[in-house]
C-alpha cells in the first residue's frame, strides 16, 4: 500500500452477532472511513433501504454482474449471493479513502489471496454462541427457520478466527467499538499516517 492510497479493512462475524451495530457506532466516530455497500439477492428486512444497507438485486443481476467479473469477492451465505464490486472499492482506495468490508468468512478467504489488494482483517466473535443465539432470536427480524440455518452456520465461521489479523468480542458493546476504533487507528499508525486517515507531513525544522 501507498501511502496515498486507503487501507481496507475487512470485519467478519456469524450472523447475529453484533458486527453492524458495532460498525454504524466506529463509522460514526472515525472519519475518513467509508462503508462498500455489498450486493446481495437477499430481501430486504424490514427498515432496510436500498442502496444505504446493500444494493438489493435479482439473481439475473447479480449473475450478470459475476460474468462482468465485477466482483473483488462473492460468496452464497446462508442461501442467498452478496458481492463486494470491485470497480467501488478499488476508487475509492485509489482516492485515498479507507474502506470497511461486511463480508462473510468465504468472501474474507478470497480477499486473502487476492494480489491485487492488502486487507486487514478482524473478526468479531459473539461471547457464546447461547448468546448468539439470544441475540438472533432478539433482533425479531429472522424466522426460525433462518435463525436455525445462521446457528449451525455460525460453529463453522468461528472456525475461521485463526486466519484473521485481529479477534474483537462482542460482549460489552462499548469495549468492542473501543477495540476497533483502536485497530483502525492502530494500523493508520503502521502505515504513517494520522489517526484522522490523514498522511503524516513530517517537517523540517529549519536547521541543516
Ligand atoms: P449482525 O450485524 O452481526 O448480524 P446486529 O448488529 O444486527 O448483528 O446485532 C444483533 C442483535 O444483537 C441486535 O438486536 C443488537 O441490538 C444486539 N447486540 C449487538 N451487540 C450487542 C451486545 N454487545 N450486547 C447485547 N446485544 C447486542
Ligand atoms: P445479512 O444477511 O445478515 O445482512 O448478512 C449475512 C452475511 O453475509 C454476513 O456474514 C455478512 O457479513 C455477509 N455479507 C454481506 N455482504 C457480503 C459481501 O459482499 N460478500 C460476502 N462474501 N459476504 C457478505
């Protein structure tokens, strides 16, 4: 990575979790940082605007958009397809803008092997998965169905925690936007730059 360029920052979680509660709070409080609203085949659930929470597709859309090779990763999860498109992300990293990807274990693995860009990633882990599934139940917005399949779904994702640069729990909701807020800043420091996003201008002091 230039030092021009943003950094990407890739944030996978089982479904249920916490991940986009923790994200509209770090969104809301470290600037420069932009969302790559995915695309999915999903419906939308109830409150969910298009083109805010993901560009909602048909099948045929989406499959148009994969021949096209328009996608830096894709992956079916849970029944359904979501994207990342490529040409997105890639300006607005060119432009200098960090950018946080919601993607899903698979699309996190495609990513990592991916020459052609340098994630950093974090997974957020729930404290238990009988607390997962407290919290699926909670959020009202899932039929059983749905929530069995995310469950099951869930032991195998945490699996993935070990390939991943940094672990966040979601337990205390505050502790885990804490956290992330501090990666982010953390890696904006390795990469010589601002808390803010901004390059660091290193200034002479005038003496020879
Ligand atoms: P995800 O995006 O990971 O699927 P959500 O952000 O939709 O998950 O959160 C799932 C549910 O859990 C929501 O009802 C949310 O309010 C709740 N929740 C999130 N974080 C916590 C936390 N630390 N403690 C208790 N409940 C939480
Ligand atoms: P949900 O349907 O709950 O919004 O998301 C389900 C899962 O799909 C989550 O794990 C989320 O991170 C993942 N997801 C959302 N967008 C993408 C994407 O563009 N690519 C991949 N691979 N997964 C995604």
């Amino acid at each position: 990575m230039s030092v021009k360029e943003g950094q990407l920052f890739i944030l996978s979680a089982p479904s249920g979790t916490g991940k986009t509660t923790i994200l509209k709070r770090v969104m809301a409080n470290v600037t420069n940082l932009g969302f790559s609203i995915s695309h999915t085949t999903r419906a939308p659930r109830k409150g969910e605007q298009n083109g805010v929470d993901y560009h909602f597709v048909t099948v045929a859309e989406f499959q148009t958009m994969r021949e096209n090779n328009l996608f830096l990763e894709w992956a079916e999860v849970h029944g359904n397809f979501y994207g990342t498109s490529r040409p997105a992300v890639l300006e607005l990293l060119e432009s200098g803008q960090d950018i946080i990807l919601d993607i899903d274990v698979q699309g996190a693995a495609i990513i990592a092997t991916d020459a052609t860009v340098h994630g950093v990633s974090v997974f957020v882990a729930p404290p238990s998965l009988s607390e997962l599934e407290k919290r699926l139940r909670g959020r009202g917005t899932d039929t059983n169905e749905t929530i069995e399949l995310r469950l099951n779904n869930a032991a195998k994702e945490m699996d993935a925690t070990e390939s991943y640069d940094y672990l966040v729990i979601n337990d205390d909701l505050e502790e885990a936007v804490s956290t992330l807020q501090s990666v982010i800043i953390a890696e904006r420091s390795h990469g010589h730059r601002l808390p803010t996003g901004e390059p660091i201008q290193l200034k002479g002091d005038g003496k020879k």
